[in-house]
C-alpha cells in the first residue's frame, strides 16, 4: 500500500510538474586554457570491437590484432584481427580464453616464426590465481590462424590483483615482463620490497637460450644474478600496478606505466637495478613507513601526475609514424580515468617535454598504430576504437571563457546573488568544513535538460545523480559577520561539465563585493586582514570532485532530501525538484534515510559523526576513492567495514603507544582526531583546501570516542 501511494503521488507530481524557465548559458562554455592540439575521433565507424583492452599491429601482416575482455568482472577475453580500412564491419576470431587477458606481445622474429604472447591471470587447478604469459604459435601462411595445442606457459607467478602480466622485447632479444604486487590494495603482502618474490618486478628473461626442457633461462647480466635471496630474474622492483610496458627499436627506451594509489600516476624509463619504491613511496611521494626497504636507493618517476588530473595511467608506445612527426620520438600515453592523452619525449638523459594532447570522454586502456601512422586508443567503456586528429581551428566567432562572475550567466545581479532565470539554489543538509565559511549554492542545468537518479533500483539515500552535458554548479563562500567586521564573499567555485568531463573554476571577489574575477588555474593565497585563506587550484579541486564520488558532492539523495520552503509552504526539497522538471525520478518516502547536520545537536551523536565523516572525508574514503585506507566512510555502510574503530592506522601512529584510529573511550590513542587537528604537516586531513582546524568537529569527534564502549585491542 505504502509503495502504490508513492507511486501515485509520483505520477500526480510528474503531470502537475510546474513549467520550467530554461536556463540560458550563452557563455559558461569552452575553457580559458588554449585549445588541445588533438581531438579523437572513430576510427573504424562500422567496426563492433565491444570493450577493447589491447590493440596492436600485427609485425609483417599490416593487420590488427584486438584484445577484448568484456568486463574486469567477466572472467573471458577474445583476441581478434581486422583489416585496418575505414569500411571494416568485422573482425575474425583467432582464439578464446577463459581468463582475462591484458596484453600483446610479438617475439622478434615473429613474421619467421610466429610467435604470439599473451599476458593474463586466471585460476591454476586448485583454484589459486596466477598471472602468466604464454606463447602461442600463429600460422604463417595465410589464413594465419593460431596453431591448435600450440600454447606454451613461458612464466607465470601467484597473484590476486594488481596483475601485471604485460611483456615487450628489449633490443637485447631479451623479454620484459611486468608483475604487480598482487593484491588489490596497500600491498598488502608487502612484497613490493621483498626481492624473494616475483611479484612487484619488471622480469628479464631469455626465451631463445632455454634450456631443453624450460621455457627461459637467467641472463647472467641481469643486475641480481648470484645474490642470495633475490630472484635471479629480477630487473627492477618496488612496482604496484604496471600497466603497459613498450620498448622502442629505434632507441632502445623501455617504458613502464604504473597505477598508483592514493595520489599519483606514474611512468618509468626502465632503468636496470632500479628501486622504484612501492610500497615505502607512490612514485616520489613516501607513503608507509617502516615498509622493507630493498637494496637500493629509490628511483623517483620519469613522469609523475597527481590525481587531480590523472586517475589510472595506461601506459603507451614509443611514436614513430608519419602522420605526426612532431610527436615522432615521444611516449605516448593516457590515463583510463580521465581519458586525458599526453606525450612526453626523453632523450636518455633528460626529460625535453611532457604535454597534454587531448582531453577525452574515453576510459582508455592501451594505445596502438595504424601502417599509415595513426594512433588508435582503445575505449573499454564503449564499443569503439579512436584515432587521434589535429583539432581543427578554433572557432573565431565563439565567445571567450567569462573573465568576470557576471558575465557566466548564473547569476542576474552578483551584487545581490541573485540568481539568474532557470538557476535553482538548493541547500544540503550536512555542510563541509571550509574554513569557517557559511555556503550558498545554485544548480544549473542547461536548457530543459534534467537531472536523474543513476540507478533504477529502490532509491539509496547515498546514490549520486547523472548529469547531463552543459551543467554548472556553484557555491559561493562567504565568512560571516563578526567582532564589528562585515560579511565578505571570499569565492565562488563552479564545477562545469562538457564533453562528459568535469572542470573547476573559482572566481574571487573584489573589495566592493559586486563582482569575481576569475582565479589562475593553480590557485593562490589571499591575505585577508586578520588571517590567510587558501584558494585551491583548479586541479586540487578535482581531487575531491572526484570521478569515483560521482563529482557533485553535494548532489545526493542523502544532501537533498530535507525540508524547504517553496512559495510559503514547506516542501521536501527532491519532491520540489521533481515538480519543477529539474529531476526525473521518483519522490522519497518518508522515512528514507539522510544526512542531519553534524553541528546540530538536535540529532543523535552517531548520526552527527558518520554525517561529519561523511561529507568531508568519504569522497576519498571511499572504494576506489583515493583515500589510502581501508576506511569506507560512505554513512550508512556496518561498522565491520568502515575499518575505522579500534583499528591500526596504516600510516604510522604519530609516535603514540597502541595507536588506532579510534581506540574506543581512549582519546589519548586515537590518531584520526590529531589528523582532523593539523594543519601543514604531513597527515592532515583533510589534505587540500584548508588552513584551519575545525574546533567544533574535533569536539565532536572527541565527545563521540569517548562515548564509545571500550574493546579489547587488537593484534
């Protein structure tokens, strides 16, 4: 019964919707940065290939062979060829495996004798999981069909995650293989140091001079061959997640892209004997103390990204086509989070240049070429393959990125805030701390366009919304009156979506508080008169707005769904959305679950901490939230998995005797509130966009820990 009335009062809300003023956005579009030298465009329109992985050049043939694996949690690949012309409608099945499969690779001699790697993982007979390449034999004549019974495991090594499993030739004849640590998170094996352990390694191995009856023997140069508890096959250690290794003929450069976690992506020019740090460093940042360290020094990144602009390197290939002789000698590579492209030439001893060379919507897992010298990047999110293209010329005509707040067609007066025709200001029930300021906020949607709940299911108060192309959100900061002095807007930060992706934008105010002008993309700090405030670049902005939270922080269920006054009446805030054509979904039911204001006291004291936690710590601790953690802060996952009371911190205790996160009744053992209280030192939480402790959530994070029963410690 309870369900058909929300129903009906769903179908009575959508017909009794009121008309909606479009908004209309005649400049919050482009960008003030120049525009990307590349665009991506379909490379083989008529061509099906159902989330590629891998692509590469077949050596000799002038065809394509494709990777597919269906999904991370679909446990098949297919490897297929097409012929690379425009009109391809298909590609033919050369073999089927029940384990997913990453990687391509081609022995030297391949257009003599045929031999094909593949890397991939899957379950040994007993069920434990082994990451491996294997040779199979490829026909040489025409149809050139894989030979039957042909495969041929040349290594493989226990591993459970951060697979590895990719292979290139060096110009040495030798073939490096990659290995990850193994696990899916922190290395919790802590092999990443552990020189006993294949895993965490670049392998250099001999295929051509096995032994009868192996499959490769040791190279004696390689860097540990005769030390004792090193395996001989190791040519560089301390990997998390390799992802993509390429070497280039003309130089001899081999290049390793790397996953990182918590803040970085990054890419090695391999060097021999190298230590490149996991897991005592991401890339060049320290990450756990105490972690075994190897026998070497550490070896920082060739590149480095933060996690602001690059979420999951995939690593590329060394260009050496025609088509862009600019890039001739580069690496180039991407990024499976973003879609960012970039390119980067090193000339042996020194990095020349690193640059972007296009931004895409595409969740790129590996990049290949064309015989005429295109660059394909595969999209493992779509059907499609792409290729890369000059951006045309720019548009004389368009209008530049607005300079000015007034000029952005959110606002009719920003003297007042006042909104501009079509701009709904919302409010969310659990504001975030910034600073000490007091937050207002306006939704912009473009044109008739609508908002929509990204899940058919029964509404989850922690679900995110879909938002279409063209939407901008604001939040005007200001620091309220006190001690005789005025309110003053400090800043007003848009988030833009186009193209699928999300930028930031903040604008400053001036002194006469009537308009903002636009901020430099990598931020500053302002002298105010009694104190300093920080304004984020646009990057740092995007490591919180992040893809894995959906972005829009405030724009959940959970924020939205509360109380408003529309037209003198209170309403629930959603079920006004809905009427006024802003979100397609269906109205919450009364006592659907949200957020209360973690300052009020008027709500229960755990509800106020996982409302606190929730809405400044879980955008990264999160799943796949960047937050290096165990911690799941989402605010209503059990206790079991929030991994947060009576457990050990992983990044040290901060010198304090059987630290925990939160010890239970024990303040003095509680490491997360000393992280809440510091500022600009190593550990503070949250790590970007602020200056100032929060007094009164510290207060209640400490009134909550205090509350709680005491446990036995933990081992």
């Amino acid at each position: 019964m309870k369900r058909l009335f929300f129903l009906f009062f769903f179908l009575t809300a959508s017909l009794c919707a009121a008309e909606r003023t479009p908004w209309a956005n005649p400049r919050l579009t482009g960008s003030p940065e120049p525009p990307a030298p590349y665009v991506a465009v379909r490379a083989f329109p008529k061509l099906l290939v159902q989330r590629p992985v891998a692509v590469e050049l077949e050596p000799g043939t002038g065809q394509i062979l494709l990777l597919q694996n269906y999904a991370w949690t679909e446990k098949r690949s297919i490897l297929r060829r097409f012929s690379p012309l425009a009109d391809v409608e298909r590609a033919e099945t050369l073999l089927e495996l029940p384990e997913p499969a990453y990687s391509i690779g081609f022995h030297p001699k391949y257009t003599e004798n045929g031999w094909l790697y593949l890397g991939s993982n899957g379950p040994r007979a007993g069920g434990e999981l082994y990451s491996r390449i294997v040779r199979y034999t490829v026909e040489r004549q025409p149809p050139r069909r894989i030979v039957e019974g042909s495969a041929l495991t040349v290594i493989e090594w226990p591993s459970a995650g951060h697979n590895g499993a990719a292979m290139a030739f060096g110009n040495d004849g030798m073939l490096y293989v990659t290995s990850g640590d193994g696990t899916g998170l922190s290395d919790l094996d802590n092999v990443g140091q552990d020189l006993s352990s294949m895993r965490a390694k670049v392998l250099r191995i001999d295929v051509d001079g096995a032994p009868l009856g192996q499959t490769y023997r040791i190279p004696q140069d390689n860097p540990f061959v005769g030390r004792a508890g090193i395996r001989p096959e190791t040519w560089a250690y301390g990997l998390r997640n390799p992802w993509r290794i390429t070497a280039d003929r003309e130089s001899g450069q081999i290049w390793v892209g790397q996953n990182g976690q918590d803040l970085r992506e990054y890419a090695h020019l391999l060097e021999r004997g190298a230590n490149y740090g996991w897991s005592a460093y991401e890339g060049s940042r320290p990450f756990i103390d105490g972690r075994l360290q190897g026998p070497s020094p550490l070896t920082p990144p060739t590149i480095e990204h933060d996690h602001s602009a690059f979420r999951s390197l995939t690593g590329g290939f060394v260009y050496r086509g025609a088509r862009f002789p600019e890039l001739t000698g580069g690496y180039v590579y991407g990024d499976y989070g973003t879609g960012r492209v970039w390119a980067a030439k090193h000339d042996g001893k020194k990095l020349l240049w690193n640059r972007e060379l296009t931004d895409t919507p595409f969740a790129i897992t590996g990049f290949g070429t064309t015989p005429e010298g295109d660059i394909l990047i595969a999209d493992h999110s779509g059907d499609a393959l792409y290729r890369l293209e000059p951006a045309p010329p720019a548009d004389a005509k368009a209008q530049p990125f607005p300079t000015l707040l007034s000029e952005a067609g959110l606002f009719e007066s920003t003297r007042t805030l006042t909104p501009a025709a079509g701009v709904q200001p919302y409010t969310i029930n659990a504001p975030a701390w910034h600073d000490g300021a007091e937050s207002e906020r306006l939704l912009a949607l473009p044109g008739n366009a609508f908002a929509e709940l990204n899940s058919n299911e029964k509404i989850s108060a922690w679900l995110t919304w879909t938002l279409p192309d063209g939407t901008a959100i604001a939040q005007t900061l200001t620091l309220l009156a006190g001690q005789g002095k005025a309110a003053r807007r400090i800043e007003t930060r848009i988030l833009l979506k186009q193209a699928n992706d999300w930028a930031a934008y903040t604008y400053l105010w001036n002194e006469a508080q009537d308009d903002a002008i636009l901020a430099q993309k990598d931020g500053t700090r302002l002298m105010l008169a009694d104190r300093e405030w920080l304004v984020p670049s646009r990057a740092e902005c995007l490591s919180c707005h992040s893809r894995a939270a959906n972005f829009a922080l405030g724009l959940t269920p959970a924020q939205i769904n509360r109380e408003i006054v529309v037209e003198g009446r209170s309403q629930n805030q959603i079920t006004a959305f809905i009427q006024q054509g802003l979100l397609k979904g269906e109205p919450m039911e009364a006592d659907a679950p949200h957020l209360v204001n973690p300052y009020s006291q008027d709500a229960p004291l755990e509800q106020r901490v996982r409302a606190y936690l929730a809405t400044n710590c879980a955008h990264c601790h999160i799943p796949n939230g960047g937050g290096n953690a165990l911690m799941d802060l989402t605010p209503w996952v059990t206790a079991d998995k929030q991994h947060l009371v009576d457990e050990i911190p992983q990044h040290g205790g901060y010198g304090v005797p059987d630290a925990r996160l939160i010890a239970p009744g024990d303040a003095s053992r509680s490491v997360l509130p000393v992280r809440v209280a510091s500022r600009g030192a190593p550990g503070q939480m949250p790590p970007l966009g602020t200056l100032t402790p929060d007094t009164k959530g510290l207060q209640l994070l400490f009134e909550w820990l205090q509350n709680l029963k005491p446990s036995p410690s933990k081992p």
